[in-house]
C-alpha cells in the first residue's frame, strides 16, 4: 500500500476516517464498479478518485488491478487472472449479447447520458437468436439474470410504464467494455462451439 488508511485519514482533517476508506476498498472488490452517477455509489467513488493510487496498491495484492473511466466517472476493479465464480451459460450469453449490443450503440452513436445503452426486449430476443442461435430465456428468468449482472455493474432493469406492452427494458453500463473483456469473449470456447458454430447446449457453466 502507498500510504496507509490511518495516514490518508488524517491527511484529510478529519473529513474521512479509517473505515471510510476501508469500506470502499472492500466495495470496489465485491461489487467491482463504482459509478459516481449513482447515489448509493458517489460517495465511494469519490474517495477512490482522490485516491486511486493508493486504492490501486492496496488491491494489487489481491491480484485486482483498479482503472478509472474519467470520461463516464466510474472505477472498476479487474481481476489480473481469468479465474472465478462459476457462472451459468444464460449469464455467460447474456454477457456476450449485452456487449455486443453496446458495441454496436457506440458505433452508431446512440450512447445515452452517462454511457449507458438501452435495450428494449425485441431487439434483446433477436440479438440473442441471431448470436447464440438459442432462444431468449422466458421473462421471470431474465428478471432473475438482470439482478445478477446489476451485482456486477453492467446492467440494470427499468420497468416499464403501465400503458407500455413491455415489462421492461435493460440499460447497459460503459463499465461492460472492461469486465467483459478479451477473456469474457473468448469464453464461449469454455462452452465447445461445435464445427458450425452452434454452442454445446450440455454445458451449464463457465468458470469466470
């Protein structure tokens, strides 16, 4: 660590104590992005800002390297080693569709404020056919595989209006670019694409 969490405490007259920066370097690691955009978030994103290199050095040892987007001002934490949670093929394609869908948002310009990208469910259910060749899960399971990608501040669900025929729609975050990486795109060879590139629908997980 670059200077400790008691010397940056004091170093700020009193205005963050030791469990402040302690409490944030332990969000960074579990919930892996901050977004200063969100009010649940502002506050620790700030505090890795005004300190990132010392939030960098501090988790560095745990084999997790910190990058700042200034540009949509969030933070996230990457592990250095493709090693991970177990996560089951419906979140891995999930992944890979919202990506791909973001990718395509940048190139034609359509990216909203604060980086964000909206997917509605018909252009979700034809992007996730036409790029796994598999159907979209049914509506309950989405609901259930936008709650766990929210967790890794990719994603979020808006519901919908109630005169809207669409329960709701996805709105993609700026932090995907980083945490579904190089090694996230090269997952699907975890799943045993066959010669005519059609996933191996007998495997259900991915290790992260």
């Amino acid at each position: 660590m670059k200077r400790s969490w008691n010397t940056l405490s004091q170093m700020s007259n009193g205005t963050y104590t030791v469990q402040d920066f302690e409490r944030a370097a332990y969000r960074l690691a579990t919930e892996q992005v901050l977004y200063a955009a969100d009010a649940r978030s502002r506050v620790a994103y700030h505090l890795v800002e005004d300190h990132l290199a010392d939030f960098t050095a501090a988790l560095e040892p745990l084999g997790i390297r910190v990058e700042r987007n200034a540009h949509y001002r969030y933070v996230v934490a990457l592990p250095s080693h493709g090693e991970g949670a177990p996560v089951t093929l419906d979140e891995t394609l999930a992944l890979l569709v919202m990506r791909q869908r973001y990718d395509e948002a940048m190139r034609q310009g359509l990216i909203e404020d604060h980086g964000e990208v909206v997917i509605e469910l018909p252009e979700l259910q034809e992007s996730w056919q036409a790029l796994t060749g598999r159907a979209m899960p049914e509506v309950g399971t989405l609901r259930t595989l936008a709650r766990t990608l929210k967790r890794w501040g990719v994603c979020r669900l808006v519901e919908s209006e109630s005169d809207d025929p669409q329960p709701f729609h996805l709105r993609v975050r700026p932090a995907i670019v980083e945490i579904v990486g190089e090694q996230w795109l090269q997952r699907l060879d975890q799943h045993n694409r066959d010669e005519d590139g059609e996933m191996d629908v007998e495997d259900d997980d991915a290790a992260a």
